[in-house]
C-alpha cells in the first residue's frame, strides 16, 4: 500500500500556524513512507473562499517548501463526482429529501435543549417522499444503531454511538454539497490512505465513516491531531500574533526554522529540539505525537531561528535576508560583502530583521553616535589619533584586512600610546558605536570612502563639544 496523505484546507484566510503543522505532520508521514502528499483546496462554502486565500495558502506551503506530490485539487470542480455519489445514496434509499422549515428545526432544537438532549435532527422526512420539485435539503440516512469505531493513530480508540449523530445534510437547497460529503468523495477518489488533520474534525470522523461504508468506499486510517494553545492557555487565534506563516517571513523567520519549531508543536524525539528535514522525516512517527494540546511559545521560535541563523550556509543566509536589507531601503545585492556581513553579524541576531537592523551601518550613515559610546571613546588625545589614523588609511594601496590591521598598529606606534587609544574612537567613528566584529573586519566592510568620510564627521563631532 502507498501511503496517500493530504492537506485540505479551507480557503477563508491565510494558511496560519495550525494549517501549516497539519500540512507538515501529513507532509513528513507521506515523505518517511516513500508516499504521497496531495493538496485539496476546500472552496466550496462560495460565501467565505477566495482566491486571494487560495493564493495565500500556495504561497505559505511554498514558502516553507512543503511540496505536494498531486494537487491542488479544487472542489468547486469537483461537484459532478459529489452529485454522483448523493444520486447513488439516493437510488439505494440511504439519503432522502427533507423539506422541514426552520421553524420546525428550531422548535425541535428547543425542546430537545429544554429536556437537555443533545440537539440532532428527528428523521421527521426520513418517510415523507418529500418531491424533487419542492425545494429541499438532502438528508444521510444515518444508521440508528450500533456503534462507529475506529482506531486513531494519536487518540487510541474512539467510539461514537450511532444515537448520538442524526441524518446530516450532505446537499443545501441551492444545491451544493456540504463539507462531509465532499471530503470522503475526495478521499476515496484520491485514494488517502491516512487523513492527519486537526480535532475540531473528530467529531465529524464516525459520520464521514458512514458515508463511506454506505457508498462502499474505503475508510482511511486517521490521527486527530491535538490544538494549538497561545502562552494564556486558549486556543491559538489572531489575537496571539502572527495570523499568517507569511508573517513570519516578514518578521525574519527561516523558514526551515519554523518547520522546525512546528515539527516541535505536538511532536517529540527525546530531548532533541534541532532537526534536520531529513531528520524529520526519518524520526517522524504519528505515535509520538502527544495526546495533550501544545502551546505557542514565541521564545523558543525565536531561540530556534537564532540557532539556524547561526548555523545556515552563509550564501543561503545572505539570500534570505537581502530582502530584509532592501525593504530598508538599502540597495544590496548578494555576494562577498554581503556574505561577509553575515558571517560578522549573525551571532548577535534572533532574526533577519534584528540581522537586517544591526547591519544597517556598513550600508548606511548613521545620525548620531551613540551618546555612550561617544562619551567614552571621544575624549582626551581621540581627534588627534582619528586624524593619524584617517591619513594612514588614506594612504594604503589596498583596502584589505591586513594592510588595515596594519595601518592602525602603525598608527598607535608612531603616537606611541596604548591600541585602545586609536582603536576605540576608529571604532565609534565608523560604527557610531554599534556591536562590531573585529576592527580591521569592520573597516574592510565598510569601504574607505565611508570610512574616511565617518572619521572626519567625528572629528568634527569632538571639536565641536570641546
Ligand atoms: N477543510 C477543512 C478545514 O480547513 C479540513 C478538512 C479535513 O482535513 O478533513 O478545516
């Protein structure tokens, strides 16, 4: 057998944190069993899909480089397969037409909530031979009796009591088929082996078993996956940050970095927190996958991005965050320098955009020096050595590291007083007082020109408080 996964996601919004770990965990099980992964996009609730979530979702699943095997299947082109099958239920007599008013329904519903029953549908049509030309609901002829049972691959066994479902609609009066439906015609049609989801869906699980036994399909196995929770314990909502995946590209996320966070949401590997996509899919197991509901911790998303931040291939990282650097206005392109910035920066940053912001100053001038910085390294003999120095490098053939190194050491000898005395004030006029690597680093990255330009801005600076 083949394992056939598949994401199915409703078209009513951005592909947000639960869909993408949905479509991870069905992603890594189809993957680690040499199967596939298909994308389904739900868009038949025509009301709430759109095309700009349509496009929000493929842009998040490729974003995070979730690639599928078969797909997107889209519903809406899909009806004349939901038709067929509702005219099948209706010819075997397991589906009927019901024409009860919304008054009958809700008097029913209050009744059945006033004697504290659950509120379900009463078979009232079930018998009536409602005709086609009135207009009409289909109804599912659920069986009365008997139990549905079915083994979830996170929950263990689950047992729903056929009394406790009533006769869903599986087509509107307009028409149109509704969720269940739809969704085991396409898992039968594309053969998913294992439907992964969040659940919210578990309770629809023993009806869409029914339908499946009913049209003699066969009943995929399943895993139910638990609920994201934010830091306050509820369930993870807009109201928690980021609503989109794409948002955390935004703020200078990896993705890898987020899948690896996400692969975490639920799932564990001994203590082990990094993982490596092929490790993912290797160490994958839905049996690991914890029972209890996990929450969103922004932190340790960020200490996961941190450590890929240091731990990417340095054209890679500069790949990623060019953007974040020209969204800053900054006109940067990705090569040597801005690989060399990388290398420099990328300890002190938890994301691109901290990246992005702490770089900022071997592009771009500064307004002013830190006050604190200044007040240090601009005192005593500082314009006399800045200007030294600014001739030193003036004066150099080449604007390399160590011809840099040197044209500072030559310059502290020939004021014969201690390196910080050059060192410093160098390093606060070009910086402005920024975190820094290593000076002769810092001056190579920089340029000459700006430099130059930096160190007689601060000479000016000093003279001018003095
Ligand atoms: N379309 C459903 C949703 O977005 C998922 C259906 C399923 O996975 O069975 O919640």
């Amino acid at each position: 057998m083949t394992v056939r996964t598949r994401f199915a996601p409703s078209p009513t919004g951005f592909l947000h944190v639960g869909g993408a770990r949905t479509a991870l965990f069905s992603w890594l099980y189809a993957k680690k069993h040499g199967g596939q992964f298909v994308l389904r996009i739900e868009d038949t609730d025509l009301e709430r899909s759109t095309s700009e979530s349509v496009n929000a979702i493929l842009q998040g699943m490729e974003w995070l480089d979730l690639d599928y095997d078969q797909g997107p299947f889209y519903q809406t082109e899909r009806f004349a397969h939901y038709d067929a099958a509702i005219e099948k239920l209706m010819e075997e007599g397991l589906a009927y037409r019901c024409n009860c008013s919304r008054e009958r329904l809700e008097t029913l519903r209050e009744e059945q909530m006033q004697k504290k029953e659950k509120p379900r549908y009463d078979g009232h049509c079930r018998e009536k031979h409602v005709a086609a030309d009135e207009p009409h609901v289909i109804r599912f002829r659920n069986p009365e009796s008997g139990d549905v049972v079915f083994r979830d691959h996170i929950r263990g066994d689950v047992r729903f009591s056929n009394s406790e479902l009533d006769d869903l609609i599986i087509r509107r009066t307009d028409g149109s088929p509704t969720y269940n439906l739809t969704v085991v015609i396409d898992d039968a049609d594309m053969e998913i082996t294992h439907v992964i989801r969040g659940d919210d869906h578990l309770n629809n699980t023993p009806r869409q078993i029914n339908l499946l036994q009913a049209l003699d399909l066969p009943v995929p196995e399943y895993a139910h996956l638990p609920m994201i929770l934010g830091d306050d314990g509820a369930r993870l909502s807009k109201r928690h940050g980021a609503v989109s995946v794409m948002q955390y590209r935004e703020e200078g996320y990896l993705p890898d970095a987020l899948l690896n966070y996400l692969v975490r949401l639920g799932w564990s590997h001994g203590d082990q927190e990094l993982f490596t996509t092929e490790e993912m899919i290797r160490l994958f197991d839905l049996k690991d996958v914890n029972r209890a509901s996990s929450s969103f911790n922004t932190e340790k998303l960020q200490w996961i991005n941190q450590q890929y931040i240091k731990e990417s291939d340095l054209q890679h990282l500069a790949i990623l965050l060019a953007p974040h650097l020209q969204e800053r206005g900054i006109d940067v392109e990705v090569g040597d320098h801005l690989v060399a910035v990388c290398e420099a920066q990328r300890e002190r940053a938890r994301t691109l955009t901290e990246l992005a912001d702490i770089s900022r100053f071997y592009y771009e001038d500064f307004e002013e020096f830190d006050p604190r910085a200044a007040k240090k390294a601009f005192k005593g003999e500082a314009a006399g050595a800045l200007r030294a120095v600014s001739a030193k490098l003036a004066a150099l053939s080449e604007w390399q590291r160590d011809p840099l190194h040197a044209a500072v050491a030559e310059t502290v000898d020939a004021l014969g007083v201690g390196f910080g005395k050059v060192a410093m004030p160098l390093r606060v006029a070009v910086t402005g007082g920024a975190p820094s690597p290593d000076l002769d680093l810092t001056l190579w990255l920089i340029g000459r020109e700006t430099c130059l330009r930096r160190i007689d801005k601060a000479i000016s600076f000093i003279e001018s408080a003095a």
